[in-house]
C-alpha cells in the first residue's frame, strides 16, 4: 500500500479495501487515483487478470422447483463451460473477428445473436470501452486468447448455482424482480491467457523506459509510463481491448448457460449486472473541493458509483450501482448497492470478494482436496471440478469471512446490502 501510495500524481492518498490481501506489486483490493494531466498508468497497479468480473444472472424460479434437476444441470454445464488450466472453447477467433471482440467488447456478441440490448446496458460501460486499439495487443496475446472464449480458467473462477437466502433492502429487491428462494446463477471469469500476456508485455516495455521519464518507483513490478506519455498511451489502449475481451467471454458463458437453461425452464436468465475489477477508468471526482479528470486503479476492488450517477444504466440510475461480491466456494455471497459516499471517499469503489487469508500452495498444504469436496457434499454443495489440488486451494478457510467483508463496507457507508446468496453447486477449474 506504501508503494502504491508513492506512485506520481496519486491523488490523496491509495486505498484498502475490506478484502484487501497481498498480491505482485500492488496489493489486491487496492485503489488509487491518479491526476490525468500528471500522473502515470501502471500495468502492475491493474493486474494481470484484466476485467476479471462477476455477473448475476436471475431467473423466475423458485428452489423448490428445480432442485432435484441441479444435478444433470450443472453436469451440462459443467461439460460446456470449460475449466482449468489452458481451457479452450468451440469458437476459434481469426485474426479479423479477435480485433472486432478487442474493439466491439458485448457488440460483437450482440451481432452474432448471443447478446441481447439488455445484456449490453447492464454491463458496465455497456460491455465496451471505446479506448481499446486492438493493434496495441501483442500477436502473441492474441493467439493465447483466440481460442478462450466462453470458457473460465482456473483459480477463483467460476459458474455457481445459488438461491436468494436473506432480502435486505425489500423495495429494491421488488424493483429488481429478486425475491427469496429465487434460483440465480453467478458468473466469475476475466480476460484468461490473453489479459495476462498483455500485463506482462506493458510491465516489460514500461521497466525499459522508467529512465527515459525519470521514473522512481520501490518495486519495479509497478512499472509506469506518464498517461499522456506514448507508453502510457498504448498500454491503455491495450488495457480497454483485453477488457473488451473480457466481457465478450462472460456473454458468450452466458449465452452457452442459457442454452442449457432451456433444457429445464421456458422462461429466459437475466442479466442483473456485470461488474469489472482489474481495470484502470478515466472518470471524473471531486477531491478536496476541485473537480479532476483521475485514471483510476483498482485492482481486485469494483466500481461502487452512488444514486444518480450519469455511469449507471438508466433503469438503475435511481439506485445506485449494483456491487456483485462472490464469497469463497461454499459460503454466501452478496449483491449491494453503490454510495454517494463512496463517490465522497473511494473514488467510488469498494471490495471484490472475499479476500485471501493464505497462499493458494499453503492451502494446498493444509487442505486435503477429497475432505474438502465431502465436507461440501455434506453441506449440500456440489462442486464440478478439474482438480482436487485446485479446490484445496479454493478452501473457504484460505478466504476471510465474507459477512464480515459485506458487513464491513456497509458500516464504511460505501456499499448498501440488498440481498444475502447462498451456493447450491459450483463449476470451479
């Protein structure tokens, strides 16, 4: 938090978010504002996971309805949407149709037919920052993603089944159309082998020309280019592609989850919201009385905009955006609203999950994965999974406790809870 404190034209001061746990460089559940005519742009203070997010997607169906189906639900998807490491999907981008996805984000989806007008209003950004140049994505980006699409990756992420279990805020639940028992499906996966390659070229590029700018920084992994600087310039450009990318492979889950759902309900999955985290944004604060054009970072921290906010999407604006905050495998998550004092405090953010207590190898360590997954099978959770070593690592003992993280940011004033979602079985790499 030091060094992200001490990155040039850092407005105020870096933020820790409730989840806050250590990660390269910057720490994840990190924020900071940095003055557009003065500041820099640091790959590092991003991550390499650009636009990993979380949708929530809502049907009209209650638990009792559908229960004894789950099973040979989530074996479909299970078998359709790809996990683990080096995963790969059905569709095999060209050259061509990868620049459409980096500069179109949801569009190109929407073009296809495997978006609908809603989907794209209810991402943030509508699916799509207009900064992308998919020339500014290196070849061999492009060719780690061309055929990712559609598919989750390991770690954290994930296509969970759950059911609304608590309404906090029952007016806008009701607005919303979210009640309790309500069937719901949450989506976790980001910009796969493509985002991270370009973190790791711009991280490579911006340490060589640290000296040209005369560049101090305390961990080279924050490597930096000024913003308005040519470095700075195209690794934004690269940056708003692999986000674009990153919310084409969360439709097109979509799009193959709702496939499957016709095969056991009429009636269509909804789109409530689509929140990024690893993402750099230009917007517009007030600091210290002055209105001032920021780019700012948050890594493994989401946007928490207040009622009113121009950013939000129109049918929602009254509100205030939604937060999406998944909890570790097993245990709840939430969906909240943003603050006018997150705007006041934040820069308008606030947490992404729950936060990493340990390593995922110290997990592996402690956890044996077979206990694990009979421990949730006991809880009445089923995981669908690649590997037992990767759901160890997933363990919700190597996770902070997300009511305290949910209570937490709410107390801070910075996110309202709506509603408390309980895990029925996930699909993990």
């Amino acid at each position: 938090m030091i060094n992200l404190a001490t990155l040039p034209g850092a407005e105020r001061y870096a933020l820790a978010m409730s989840d806050i746990h250590e990660g390269y460089d910057a720490p994840i559940g990190g924020v900071v504002a940095l003055r557009l005519k003065d500041g820099i742009i640091s790959p590092g203070a991003i991550g390499y996971d650009i636009n990993c997010g979380v949708r929530l997607l809502i049907s009209q169906i209650r638990l009792a309805e559908i229960k004894d189906k789950t099973p040979n639900l989530m074996e479909q998807i299970f078998q359709r949407i790809l996990s683990g490491v080096g995963s790969t999907g059905p569709i095999k981008l060209s050259a061509a149709e990868m620049n459409k996805v980096l500069e179109t984000g949801v569009g190109w989806a929407q073009n296809k037919d495997w978006a609908a007008k809603a989907d794209l209003e209810h991402c943030e950004n509508g699916g799509k920052l207009k900064t992308a140049v998919a020339d500014n994505v290196s070849e061999r980006a492009k060719k780690r993603g061309k055929d990712e699409i559609g598919t989750l990756g390991a770690g954290n992420h994930f296509v969970e089944l759950q059911f609304m279990e608590k309404i906090f805020n029952p007016a806008v639940a009701k607005k919303l159309k979210i009640f309790e028992n309500q069937i719901v499906f949450m989506i976790h996966t980001g910009s796969r082998g493509l985002g991270h390659q370009v973190c790791t070229d711009y991280i490579l590029a911006m340490r060589a020309s640290l000296s040209k700018y005369q560049i101090k920084l305390p961990d080279p992994e924050l490597a930096a280019a000024p913003m308005n600087s040519p470095e700075g310039q195209e690794y934004f450009g690269a940056m708003s592609a692999a986000a674009n990318f990153a919310w084409v492979n969360r439709q097109i889950t979509t799009h193959y989850l709702r496939e499957i759902w016709k095969n056991f309900s009429h009636q269509d999955l909804e789109l409530i919201y689509d929140v990024a985290h690893n993402i750099a944004k230009i917007e517009e604060h007030i600091s210290n009385q002055k209105s001032l054009k920021l780019i700012v970072h948050r890594k493994g921290a989401t946007r928490a905009f207040g009622p009113g906010n121009s950013e939000i999407p129109a049918d929602l604006r009254d509100l205030g955006q939604l937060v999406i905050i998944p909890g570790s495998m097993g245990t709840a998550s939430y969906l909240l609203l943003g603050t006018k004092k997150a705007e006041e405090e934040t820069f308008g953010s606030t947490c992404h999950g729950a936060g990493r207590t340990m390593s995922r190898g110290a997990a592996r360590r402690l956890v044996w994965g077979e206990d694990l997954r009979k421990k949730l099978l006991k809880q009445g959770i089923i995981p669908k999974i690649k590997s037992l070593p990767g759901l160890a690592e997933e363990a919700p003992i190597a996770y902070k406790d997300i009511d305290e993280i949910a209570r937490v940011v709410e107390v801070a004033g910075i996110a309202e809870k709506v509603c408390r979602l309980i895990p029925l079985r996930v699909v993990k790499g």
